[in-house]
C-alpha cells in the first residue's frame, strides 16, 4: 500500500494511464515490478484488471484518488512509519500471548511522529470531524466555548467552530503540532476563533467553563484508570450545562464487527498473584476483565495483588530478568535469566543447553556496569535505602528504553550452590555468601548495630 501511494498509482489510474507501461511511463518504476504491486492490488480488491487494463474499485476511486476530496491515502506517512511498524512487527508473537502491544502511549509527547500524525491523519479524521460537528450543531444550546484535548491536527474543534460560528475553540496538545493545528484553522477561516493550550492534558491549566469537551481519539491509548483521571478532569471543567463528547473506534458487543472498530479494539494486560504466593505460583497475566475475574474466582476468600504489566522483551525477543543480592551496602549481581515467555526463572529456561546465554550471563557477574548504567545503580540505592534491610534481594529487568523495570524485591531470594551446570557461577556466589559472612562478623563485633535497636543474633563459625 505504501509503495502504491507513494508511486500515485491511483491516482495515475484514475486518470488514465491503466496500462502497466503506462505506468512505467509516469512513475518511472520497474515494469516488473508495478506489474506485480497492481495484480496484488488486484487480489485485495483495490483495483479491477480487464486484460492488460487496471481500473480503480470504488473505494480505491473515493479513498485513494488524489483527485477525490475525501482522499485519505496520506494516512500511510504515519500508519506505516517505523514508529508504528514497530509496534506490531517487532514481536508479533509476544503482542499475542500478552494481550497488545505497549502502544503509542510510549512514545514521547515531542517526538516528530506526532507531527507526522497531525498531519497525515488529518484527511482521515475530516469525514468523522464534520459529523460530529454536524451533530453539536443540532443540539438544543450551541456551545459557544469548547475544550479540544489532545487537539492534533485540530480538525474537530474547528469543523465545530464551522458549525457553529460563535463557538469558542480552546485546543490542547504539545507545540510541535500546532504549526498544522493553525494551517488547519487559517484554511477553515476560524483561526480567529482558535486559540491553544500547549501541555499535557493531564495536568496543564487548560480553563474551565466550557459548553463542549471533545475528547476524539485519545482514550484508547490509556488504561481504565487513566482514561477515569481524564474523564474526571474534563468533568470539572465544564460549565453548569455542559457536556463532554468523545470520540473513538467502540466495536459491537460481538466483538466482530464493525469491521474496522473491531479490528482497532485491544486490550491492556495486568498481572495477578495471590497474596502469599511466591516463585511464579499461581501468577498469571490476562488480557482482559473476563478471563481475570475467572482466576480470581477460584480463590473467592484470598486476596490477591493486581499489577499493571510492563513489556520488557530485549530486541533480540528474548525475556531478561537480572537478580541482584543486596549484602549490607554492597550490590552484588547473583544471575541472570534469559528465557522465552514472559514469567522467567532460571530453572524453567534452555541456558543449561545454550552456551551463548550462559555466556551472557557469566559476562554479566563479571562486568554488571557493562548493562546496568550508573543511573540504574543509583536506582537500585535508593530502592535498597527504602527497603532498610542490611540483606535483601531484588528481580529487575531493562525495557526497552533503558528504564529499570522491578520486579520484586524482598529478603527470601534464594542464592545456593547447587549450579552443576553453571560452573560459572560458583566464584560470584561465594563472593556473595563471603559479603553475607563479613556484615555478621561486623554487627557481632559491634553487639547491637540497628538504628532501630533490634538485636541481631547469629553464631559465626
């Protein structure tokens, strides 16, 4: 599809050139190769074929002709940046098993490819603008000042100002799409109407007042809770008579249909353990309320903890999980798991049978600075300063943008000798049983040491 906009095959088609030397002609691309993009074309009912002619489906002649002015074909700058190439084809494999993927919440606010939003998503957006505005104009009280948040290209504040023409526009976003925001306005001659609030929509002092809050395309890209604060926030804002209007891809109770807001729908995964539970037991992931109140079913009386899950698969789509072993103010690293699925401990893996894990592993006991930065070793300070206990342990891991992920931490994680195996690790375990002895020797020496005056009793032999 990408190389079909960028080429302008449609719209050379529509315009005439139908054959593929014509094609050749106008584009200058190789025959071969256009003769093979439009017979697939063809197939996914883009284009029609007549012998050696091509001609344009009635989708394709509305949608993809540049010539029509509903022409969305643009769309493909931001659906097929690498950006969101990334987010489906980097582990399409993981998206599944977990639920989604980690979605465009995770992208900067001032990254450019929210320019490339703004302004390649715009022809997609107008049809659906003009609706909504459509529908605000027939209610029964116009709104004469209205709240856009997370205006983008600006399109449906303004095709309300268009509507309704002592409307008040107030749209929120970040700088870098408002240059597009206000061609949008100028264009549409409500510029003197448009006025911006530039920050995030969750905390920047936006006004209140307001007749209309239109919240158009952003709640899916938030978790329940998040789109709750949004809400609540948009609430308060509004005048006595106000209402908030949102806009968003809601499939059918099937699920199924329609197609397009079906195929949108996802779902955030979250993490349920019971309490008391440990290793792994009983802990599971689920992708949606159903199948979580099922398992929480099965244990009606216990309480359990509900964690929010953060992907953490390394590029290479394998899952990391680092162990270190807090011993009085050393942090010393005791292993390294690498494994397939997303619930890892090093028992449960393949290293015993793949040298170049085990290889990993041991370069991280000998060099940890080599992975964790100093700002991760910052981190893991801090944590172990609040935790307040001279010995502990803690499961961590790297995303992918570098941030230190936690997974537990607590003062029960087992470090042992039994690694027959993993040969590798016998010197970084004593180093970690010789710490464990030191720090006694040391409190014994000094009789009672705890700020908090707790005897510490041990026999040291």
């Amino acid at each position: 599809m990408t190389a079909a906009v960028k080429l302008d095959v449609f719209s050379l088609i529509g315009a005439g050139s139908t054959t593929v030397d014509a094609l050749v002609s106008a584009t200058g691309a190789s025959p071969r190769g256009l003769r093979i993009l439009c017979d697939y074309l063809t197939v996914i009912g883009l284009l029609q074929k007549q012998g050696t002619n091509y001609d344009l489906t009635p989708a394709a002649r509305r949608f993809l002709d540049r010539s029509s002015p509903l022409a969305m074909g643009d769309c493909v700058d931001f659906l097929a940046a690498p950006e969101m190439l990334a987010l489906v084809l980097d582990d399409p494999v993981s998206y599944v098993r977990r639920g989604g993927a980690e979605g465009l919440s995770v992208i900067a606010p001032d990254h450019p490819v929210w320019v490339r939003f703004a302004r390649a998503m715009a022809p997609f957006a107008a049809l659906t603008a003009k609706r909504v505005a459509a529908y605000v104009a027939t209610l029964p009280q116009s709104p004469l000042t209205v709240l856009d948040v997370a205006a983008g290209h600006g399109l449906y504040g303004i095709e309300v100002a268009r509507a309704v023409p002592a409307a008040l526009v107030t749209a929120v976003d970040w700088a870098g799409v408002f240059a597009i925001a206000r061609e949008n306005a100028k264009a549409a001659g409500v510029d003197d109407r448009f006025r911006t609030v530039v920050g995030s929509a969750f905390d920047v002092e936006w006004g209140g007042g307001f007749d209309l809050v239109l919240l158009a395309n952003i709640l899916h890209y938030f978790d329940r809770d998040t789109c709750v604060a949004l809400l609540r926030r948009a609430k308060s804002s509004l005048s006595p008579t106000g209402r908030i209007l949102g806009v968003e891809f809601v499939p059918n109770s099937d699920r199924v249909s329609p197609p397009l807001q079906a195929a949108f729908a996802f779902s955030s995964s979250v993490l349920a353990r019971p309490v008391g539970t440990h290793g792994g037991d009983d802990f599971e992931k689920f992708a949606d309320a159903a199948a979580l109140a099922a398992f929480l079913s099965q244990r009606p009386d216990h309480d359990h903890y509900l964690i929010e899950y953060i992907g953490y698969r390394s590029r290479d789509g394998y899952f990391r999980k680092y162990r270190f072993i807090f011993v009085d103010d050393q942090i010393l690293p005791y292993h390294l798991c690498i494994g397939n699925d997303w619930k890892v401990h090093h028992i449960s893996t393949d290293m015993a049978n793949q040298p170049w894990m085990q290889r990993e592993e041991e370069a991280f006991l000998n060099n940890p600075t080599a992975v964790f930065s100093p700002a991760h070793y910052q981190a893991l300070h801090t944590i172990r300063e609040r935790i307040g206990l001279e010995y502990c342990g803690i499961d961590c891991a790297l995303d992918l943008s570098g941030n230190l992920v936690v997974f537990e931490a607590n003062a029960s994680m087992l470090v042992h000798d039994q690694n027959e195996k993993f040969s590798y690790k016998a010197p970084f375990v004593h180093r970690i049983k010789s710490a464990f002895d030191d720090m006694l020797r040391k409190f014994a020496a000094a009789g009672i040491s705890r700020e908090d005056g707790a005897a510490i009793v041990t026999k040291v032999g």
